[in-house]
C-alpha cells in the first residue's frame, strides 16, 4: 500500500490502495461495508483516514500475507494437480490466478465478517 495517496481519494485510489480491484471496491461501497461518500454526480470519494481507521483493526502485516498467500498458491497447486491428474498445460496460469483470487476475495470476506464460513 502506498503511503502517498491523497486525504480525500477516488475509487480507483482507494482500490489501489486496498489492493483489490475497482469493481470490488465499488461493491464494498453499494454494500456499506467500507466508508466512502457518494456525490451528487455518482462518483465516489473516500476518506483516507477514514478507511485507514477501518482498515486497523483488520490488517495483518504484509509478511503474514504474503506467507499465507504463497501456502494457499501450494495447496491449490496441489488440488490442481490432483484432479488434472498431470502438469498443467501452456496457458493454464490465467486459471489459477482467477482461482487464486476468487479464494483470496472469499476468505478476506470471511475475515472481515462479510461471509459465514
């Protein structure tokens, strides 16, 4: 996350700054899970001291995220491999990164108490 964003960011600052992609971020907003204001012309702005206060009590450190994102990466690897029955074919990396990210996105919900697991 950068620590250069403005005091008052866009939906696609904020998304950057997050980590997550714009059409989840907007999700997030419609849903009311994460604070943001919405203007008289239907764009988005977002309080960085706001969402930084939001974002506290739910972050862990990158090290922790990282580590469980490289131990997830293995074990769907291994799912993977297990139910292809081989090596996976050129071009297969799309698939497992929508895989990946599928599963981050549920278990950051489940996290955050937005899904019952």
């Amino acid at each position: 996350m950068s620590s250069k964003q403005p005091p008052v960011m866009t939906a696609k600052q904020a998304a950057e700054y997050l980590q997550v992609s714009v059409g989840t971020l907007y999700r997030w907003l419609r849903e009311g899970r994460i604070p943001g204001a919405k203007l008289p012309n239907g764009q988005w702005r977002i309080l960085k001291a706001e969402l930084d206060a939001w974002l506290s009590p739910r972050a862990r450190t990158n090290l922790e995220r990282g580590q469980d994102a490289l131990e997830r990466c293995d074990e769907l690897r291994e799912q993977i491999l297990k139910r292809r029955g081989r090596a996976f074919p050129a071009g297969y990396g799309a698939e497992l990164i929508r895989e990946g990210r599928e599963e981050r996105t549920r278990q950051l919900e489940e996290t955050l108490g937005w899904r019952e697991t």
